[in-house]
C-alpha cells in the first residue's frame, strides 16, 4: 500500500505549490493591475521549468517503451489543451480564494460524462452517477449560504466569481486532456509519458512566456520563492508516477483529489480565508463523489 502514501505526498505537495502561488501573487500586485496580469504567465512557467530536473532524471532510471505515430499525434493535441487549462489554472488562483478555486477541480468527472462517452464509449454506472451528484451538490455547498435568495444563487454566484470560471474552464479541458492521456500511456507507459509530456510542456509554454512578459522578464523566474513553486510541484509529479505504476488509476486520483482539502487549509492558515468550515463541508461531499464516481 505504499501507493496510498505516494499518493497523499502527490495531493499535499501539490497544494503547497498552488498555495505558494498565491503568495507570490498576494505579494506582487492585485490580478488587475498590467504588470501583474502577466504574472500567472510565469509561475506557470516555473512549475514546468523547475519540474524538468526531475522528469529527465525519471527517463535516465527507465527503460524506454516503444512509442508509436499515434502517441506523438496524442501529444500534439494535448499540448495545446494543457497548456490553456494551466493558464486558466494560475488564473484562478490569482484571482480567487483557494478554498473556492480548488474544489472546483473536481468538476472533472461531471465533464467526463460527456467526454468519456464521445471519445471511449464509456458510460458511469448508477454509483459513478450518485457521484457526479454528490459532485455538483458540493459545488452549491460552497456558496450554500445564498439559497435563501433563491435555489440557483450558489450556482450564480460560483458563474460570478472570476477565479471560479477560470477553474472549471480548467476542469473542462482536464475532462478532455484526460482521456486523451490514457490513449497516450497505453501507447507508452506511464512513466515515460509523465515525463516527455511535461519536458514538452516546459518547451512549448516558453514562447507563450516570452509574449506575455518579453525576453528580459524571462530573468524574473530565477526567484526563490519560484523556486520552491517549482520544486513541489516536481515532488507532486514524482509521487504521482511512483503511486500510478502500483495502483488502480481511478483509486489514486481519487486520493489525490485530497489535494483540495490540504489546499483548503493553506486558505484558512495563510489567507485568512471566510467561510472555510462551509466550504470545507462543500469540499468534503465533493470530494465523496470523486470517491463514488471512479468507484463506479
């Protein structure tokens, strides 16, 4: 079962790292300033750029997979996709409470349902469809305080909020990127896949930075606090490979969906953030249908 422990080290590093990348924000501007609208740019880019290290350090200890035509045209299209979903990601952060942002990632399977029929043919059982249930039940928990001015105000509210649209604008492309990542493991291996795709994530995204802050601004992303975005974000990647080669796929995303709640607590220690036990019960049933939908 050390799975479960990769799997859990993968959800918390990932939280530190988005929670340092609210810190960065908060400490260099509000999200609608010029200089700071560039911002989300580059911590994107270092958490790609100092994850790289790593990855290449993951394919020197493995045994190359053959790869085919089909896994480089996977990954040509995935590209592209991933990279939006990490902007609309960094967006969300810099513009919204982590304690509203994060949970909304588990929207994915909501998604899903629809991607997952177009593109594999595979339809939720009544389990997996209790889930994506208790999925949008969680979402209107978040703002569960409205329903007083009527049943759809929580729901109008998550529209309303900035960093909540760039949120499920994520989790709608991750719906996407996700099946598609399957296809492209069983064309490779998960390993080499988890690798090359984010070496090729780090290279494509660097254009997109230098439009976005110009050469010169490239030299900003030599900052500790990047740094340390960048250095957990490897640790959540590697933990992610080392608990996906020993368990159940759908089993260990649905552990490091736990990364909410750790985020969750970053909002509340660091931010201050309000409502946190009403969200954090949202959260929690949120994170039930995650559970009951890759059960099912």
């Amino acid at each position: 079962m050390a799975w479960v422990g990769y799997a859990l080290l993968s959800a918390f590093a990932l939280a530190t790292a988005d929670a340092l990348i609210k810190k960065f924000f908060s400490r260099h501007g509000e999200p609608t300033t010029h200089d700071a609208a560039a911002l989300p740019y580059l911590a994107a880019w270092a958490r790609l750029l100092y994850a790289a290290p790593w990855l290449v350090a993951l394919l020197l200890l493995i045994e190359i997979p053959p790869v085919d035509r089909t896994f480089w045209r996977l990954l040509v299209v995935m590209i592209p996709l991933e990279l939006l979903a990490l902007v609309f990601y960094v967006k969300a952060l810099q513009a919204s409470p982590l304690s509203l942002t994060l949970p909304l990632l588990s929207l994915t399977p909501v998604f899903l349902l629809g991607t997952s029929a177009v593109m594999l043919g595979e339809i939720p059982s009544m389990v997996g469809g209790a889930g994506i249930g208790c999925i949008v039940l969680g979402a209107f928990l978040l703002h569960g305080h409205t329903w007083r001015e009527g049943v759809w105000q929580p729901f109008r509210l998550l529209w309303r909020e900035r960093g909540s649209r760039y949120m499920m604008a994520a989790a709608a492309i991750y719906s996407v990127t996700s099946n598609l990542g399957k296809q492209a493991i069983l064309h490779s291996g998960p390993i080499f896949f988890a690798a090359v795709y984010f070496l090729a994530l780090a290279l494509a995204f660097l254009p997109v930075v230098v439009v976005a802050i110009g050469w010169r601004g490239l030299s900003s992303v030599w900052r500790r606090d990047l740094m340390a975005i960048g250095g957990f974000d490897a640790v959540s990647i590697v933990a992610h490979v080392l608990a996906i080669v020993q368990a159940n796929v759908a089993y260990m995303i649905a552990i490091k969906r736990t990364s909410m709640l750790f985020g969750m607590a970053y909002g509340a220690w660091w931010f201050g953030e309000p409502r946190i036990v009403q969200r954090l019960a949202g959260a929690l049933v949120m994170l039930l249908g995650v559970v009951l939908t890759v059960a099912g």
